[in-house]
C-alpha cells in the first residue's frame, strides 16, 4: 500500500457490528440459525442479547421456502449471522 492509502484507511471510521446492525434496522436481513434454517424479513428490532423481532418473515431450509410468518420472535443465542438481503422483487415486475 501506498503511504497516502494508508493514511486514507487510517481515517475513514471504523464500522462496528453495532454500526451494521443500527444501519439494517427496517430493512430486508437474512438470519442464519446454528440449525441451519434461514429467516428472511425485515429487521424490526433487537437487544443486546441479540434477540431478533422481524416483520414479513419467511423461513427457509436447505434453500426451500418451508413457511411464511407474519412476524417472528428469534433468540439470540440460536442466530449464527444476520446478513443484509436485496430488496425483493415484486412479482410480474423486471428492470
């Protein structure tokens, strides 16, 4: 790396897991389980144990949609990762 690259890493901030999670609030997530399965919905809230509340939920295994919830309560020692999720697509609707 360059000196000036360096000095440009050194001062842009720093994102923290709190930072990420603060930023994805109200927007699609996808969260993993220890078990395997997979919610995706929209991230209404959590504490700091990590306990998940989600909105418009669907649960997936090994890929496949298994079932469509409303809202879902997780708990936090069961999620093993909490990823952002691309807006979904409105069926019928292409860009």
């Amino acid at each position: 790396l360059t000196i000036s690259r360096q000095k440009a890493m050194a001062q842009a901030p720093k994102k923290t897991p709190t930072d990420f999670l603060k930023s994805v609030l109200g927007r699609p997530v996808c969260v993993k389980l220890n078990s395997g399965s997979e919610f995706r919905g929209i991230l209404a809230c959590l504490d700091g144990f990590m306990n998940i509340a989600m909105e418009q939920t669907e649960e997936y295994v090994d890929g496949q949609l298994k079932t469509k919830y409303g809202d879902a309560f997780i708990r936090g020692n069961t999620v093993l990762y909490i990823s952002t999720q691309k807006k979904r697509r409105q069926k019928g609707k292409r860009k």
